[in-house]
C-alpha cells in the first residue's frame, strides 16, 4: 500500500501510521472511484479516492460536507476528515466510518422496507434548508438534456448503419420514442420556471447504495453526486434505475411512493406531475447512456456477454424501450413481447 495514502488517513483519522492497515476494495459495477477498508485503534473507515479530475474541486468537498450534515441524523457514514490535495499519483481523499450492515444491492426488498426507505428520504429532506449547492446534473435544463440523449441516439443509429445492420430498427424505435417526448420535456422545463421546493437527496439511488443495519434501521452511502435537485427526478431515477427496475412491479412501488408523497405534496403541489413527465424521459436517458456504453465496449471488442445488472444488455435495452413506448401506461409488458426480436447490439 502507498505509504503517502497512509500517512494522509492517519493524519485525519488522528492516529499513528504505524497503527493504520489499509486494503484496497474490489470495485463495484460502474464504480467511479477507488475505495479503500482502513482499520486503526479500534476503528473500521472506509477511504474513498477521487478519480475524475473534472469532479476534484466539488463531489469530495460536498460529500463531506452533505456527510457533516448529515451526522446528527444517523443515515449516512459519519465523517472522519477529507484530503483536497491531488496530483499525478493519486485524487483528493474523503474518509468515513464504515456503515456495518447489508448491502441491498440485487434484491427484491419487502413492502415494509420500502416504506422504511421512504423514511429515511423524508429524514434527508429535513436538512434541505441547510444545503447550499446542486446535485450534479442540474444546472443543465431538461431541453439541454433531451439534446444530448438525440446525440448519442443519431451516433448510435449511425454505428448500426455501418456496422451492424440488425440493430438499425431498434435505433429507428428508440428515435421515434424520443422524438415523441418533447412535448414532455418542455412542459418539465415549464414547471421547472415556475419555481419548485428544491429537495436534498443522493442522487445516485441504486440500491448498492442501500445498507440494511444490524438492527434493522437503513443507511444510506455515497453522496459524491448529492446537492439540491427536483425530488420527482430522483424518485423516478430511483423506480428506474438498471439495477433494480426489474425488481419490483409499478404497483409494488406505492409501498415507497405513498409515505414520501403524502408528506411532500402538500409542499410541492406540481410533484405528482412532474414525477409523470419524468417517467416520459428516463427510459430514453437509459437508452442513450447504455448506447453510449455499448458503442464503447464494441470499440474495445467487449461486445462479447454484456450484462447490465445481471440481465443481458439487450434484454435491459429492450425493457428501456418497452417503457418508452408504454408511457403514460406504467405496464409496459405488452409493449415488452412486442420488442422480443428486436436486437441492439451483437453478442449483447
């Protein structure tokens, strides 16, 4: 282990670096930095390293801040120090104590912890009045975003022209659901001027995220992506997230929706409408993210067993489109066995 790094955990978790035994973590799927289990005097922290330099003046800095905030609250790790220095060998350094728990990850959770979930947010929510920065995302307006989902849709259908033929009327199916969403988005930009109640959450909502505690209660972790954002966009991120919107039907949902909603409405009365209008436009942003990802892996020859989340990728992009067809339907099953031959990528 680099002695820098230790010399830098034992210096913000006050102890000796002789004391201090640091091991690297295996990273997750899609994992954006590099997290260490540090142990010393006792005590189990985790060390997280930054490593997009584009991100280096902001998600360490108000990780630990939202980390600070949060303390009192017990939901989330309690903060031990945080490093800003970076340079050619390593990024800026955030150091917490270690959840102890279950990760929720690729599970179907109960209606009782879904509700126990929605708690938790709600718990969140309270200290929005205490944060002074934006979640990563949200300087852009919803149009701005709907442009760069056309990109790499029209790069994608380019690719299947060249390329790989067979995958042509997928891209042409997906343009199509795109270009039939702008009436949503402009309305989501329209409510967006109008003002809303700025809600502070995690922004990033899979369920990797999710720690089910020894004594039953939940945490939450990583909030490099947290800030002030639209609650409708996080709640629908969370319903449709790839590593869980396969888990649980739109009926089993309410288990989550209902509680929070009952407490945010009554503040926020365009939230229902706008949690609608989202569910219009996520499917297509997973569709161009996971294009843009697929194209990537064609160039490097990793084509080859592409999983998302456990389903094989043109299974998940199928399960994308089939939604984006279904709007304002929630069911999207018919439009589902209606996709069954469609094909994306090769191999996938």
């Amino acid at each position: 282990m680099n002695d820098a790094l230790i010399q830098v955990v034992a210096r913000l978790a006050g102890c000796s670096p002789s004391a201090m035994r640091i091991e690297l973590r295996a990273p997750l799927d899609h994992q954006s930095n590099r997290l260490y289990d540090a142990w010393a005097d006792g005590r189990h922290l985790i060390v997280k390293e930054y490593l997009k330099q584009e991100e280096f003046s902001t998600a360490p800095v108000y990780e630990h801040r939202a980390l600070e905030l949060l303390a009192p609250l017990d939901v989330a790790p309690r903060p031990v120090g945080l490093d800003e220095e970076h340079g050619p060998e390593r990024g800026p350094i955030v150091v917490y104590e270690f959840l102890d728990g279950e990760m929720w990850g690729r599970r179907k959770p109960s209606w009782e912890e879904l509700r126990a979930l929605a708690e938790v947010w709600l718990t969140v929510d309270s200290i929005s009045a205490q944060v002074d920065w934006e979640a990563r995302g949200t300087n852009r307006s919803v149009a701005e975003r709907y442009a760069r989902f056309h990109s790499r849709m029209l790069t994608f259908r380019a690719w299947t022209e060249e390329e790989f033929p067979a995958g042509t009327a997928a891209a042409l199916r997906s343009l199509d659901v795109l270009d039939r969403r702008w009436p949503e988005v402009r309305e989501l930009d329209a409510c967006s001027a109008q003002g809303m109640r700025l809600s502070f959450g995690p922004a990033d909502t899979r369920f990797a995220n999710v720690i089910r505690r020894p004594d039953g209660r939940l945490g939450l972790v990583d909030w490099e992506d947290g800030g002030l954002g639209d609650p409708a966009r996080d709640l629908v991120g969370t319903i449709s997230h790839p590593e869980q919107e396969d888990l649980l039907i739109p009926d089993e949902w309410q288990a989550f929706l209902e509680p929070y909603l009952t407490v945010l409405v009554p503040l926020d009365v365009l939230l229902p409408r706008r949690i609608e209008l989202y569910r219009a436009i996520d499917p297509i942003f997973w569709l161009s993210v996971l294009f843009q990802e697929g194209l990537r892996r064609a160039e490097q020859g990793q084509l080859a067993g592409w999983t998302i989340n456990g389903l094989p990728a043109n299974e998940r992009l199928r399960r994308y489109l089939a939604r984006g067809l279904a709007w304002p339907d929630h069911d999207f099953s018919r439009q589902l066995d209606g996709l069954a031959a469609l094909t994306f990528f090769p191999g996938a």
